[in-house]
C-alpha cells in the first residue's frame, strides 16, 4: 500500500524541524513542495532549503506543484473554502497515484498540521474517493503559538485560566471575551476594533525566521503601530503571517 507523511515543520526557521521529521522526510521517495504564485516564492525556498539541509537519501527526489487560488466570488465562506479543498484534492490524488506501489510520499506542513491546516482533511478527502488505496501517518510540528509565546518569553495562560484560540472573523464576531486569547488568520486586523482599555497585545509576524517582529503592551496604545508595522511588512515581502495574543487580567488576582 501507498503511505502518505504529512509533517509539521514549524514556522520557518529550519531549526525547528524535529528528528522525527528528519527520519519522515527521508523515508519518501517523493517530498511534494507547494508553490502559492510569485509573491509568495519565500515559502517554497523555505521548504526548498529544508529539504536540501535534512534529506541525506540520495533516492528522495521533491516534486512542485502550483495550488490553486481560493474563489470567493458569490460564495459563502465555507463554500469557497469547500470548493477550494475540492480543487486541492484532485491535485493530491494525481500526486499519490503517481507514487510506485508501496512507496512513500510527504506534504512538509507550516507549522503543525493539526492547527488552522487542512492538509490533513484534504487527503482524508483523497482517501474517501475510493480511488486510491493509501495510508497516512502525521508528524508533529512546533506551531506558530508556540513560537509567539517563546519569542515574547511569556506562558499563554494565566494561572489556573483557559486559553482560546480562534480567528480574526471569530473576534469579529464575538468579540474579546477575557482571559487569554490567541488569534490566528486575521487578515482584517480585527484588534485595531477591539475597545477595552485592560487589554494587552503581544503580536508577532514572520516568527522564527530571519524577518521576525514582535511587539507587545496595551492594545489601545499599540494597535496603530502594529498596523503601520504589518502594512509595510506586507508590502516589503509581498506576504505576511502573523499572530497574537490578546490578555485581559493578571495571575492570583482575586
């Protein structure tokens, strides 16, 4: 049977890659790298310069594939992303079949695939075709929370206290609910939005790499800066990914 490794490899310092991604990557015969357009070029070297530091198996050989744009026109949300992971899945299914008998392909994953990725659900999706008959296993990787709260040296919960993790549209929505909250996808700069004078940002763009920025304090007296650093982040680099954390209260209060 066909095996399928899909394994984290954290937010793009290469030095987060683990041993046991090493060992899966070098167990492929083919490594498959994402390419997401011209803008977005940075990512695929990235990937790139993992492969070429990690794969010590002359046999291994890393094949490129283009993933489509999501279509959002006159779609909801969930119907364009949908329709995108149906997209995404025919071409999952074209790679897999292309493997040897009983070989071995791996899909390297930013960050972990278990968090805001749907590389996981999308081969499942390949697999509940019927078409191909393959396998999977799932690497862990360090995620982009982790790397936010190491390079701000703070845990992400209070003592004793929950931590939510959601979305920039989530935040819209609901709005800062106390406690510790992490949020991720939000393209919309949803914390520019949120009025409450007790709570504390500490934000973080390209973390782990070379480009990283970090910035922290009051939300109501930072959220402009974070905003003019992130727009020319993204005009200098053509893409952006960012994170933050969002705290209201202090440990042991009463």
């Amino acid at each position: 049977m066909k095996h399928i490794n899909i394994i984290g490899i954290g937010t793009g310092n290469s030095e987060h890659v683990t041993m046991q991604a090493i060992k899966a990557m070098n167990a492929a015969e083919v490594i498959f790298l994402p390419l997401k357009g011209a803008d977005k070029e940075e990512l695929a070297e990235i990937r790139r310069e993992i492969c070429e530091r990690y794969v010590t198996r002359s046999a291994v050989r890393t094949v490129e594939f283009q993933v489509p744009q999501r279509q959002t026109a006159d779609r909801t949300y969930t119907q364009s992303v949908d329709a995108w992971h149906g997209e995404i899945a025919e071409i999952y299914g074209e790679l897999i079949s292309g493997l040897p008998d009983g070989g071995t392909g791996a899909f390297l994953v930013w960050g972990d695939p278990s968090l805001y990725d749907s590389t996981i659900r999308i081969i499942e999706r390949v697999r509940q075709a019927n078409s191909i008959e393959f396998d999977y296993s799932v690497v862990p990787g360090i995620t982009s929370i982790q790397a936010l709260a190491a390079s701000h040296k703070i845990p992400l919960n209070l003592v004793g206290e929950p931590v939510e993790i959601t979305t920039g549209r989530r935040l819209a929505r609901d709005g800062l609910r106390g406690g510790s909250t992490v949020v991720m996808l939000d393209g919309e700069q949803t914390f520019a939005k949120i009025d409450d004078a007790d709570a504390e940002i500490f934000w973080g763009a390209y973390l782990g790499t070379g480009d990283e920025i970090i910035r922290s304090g009051r939300l109501t007296d930072i959220a402009a800066d974070i905003q003019a650093l992130r727009t020319e982040a993204r005009q200098r680099h053509g893409w952006i990914m960012d994170i933050y954390l969002l705290r209201k209260g202090r440990d042991f209060e009463e």
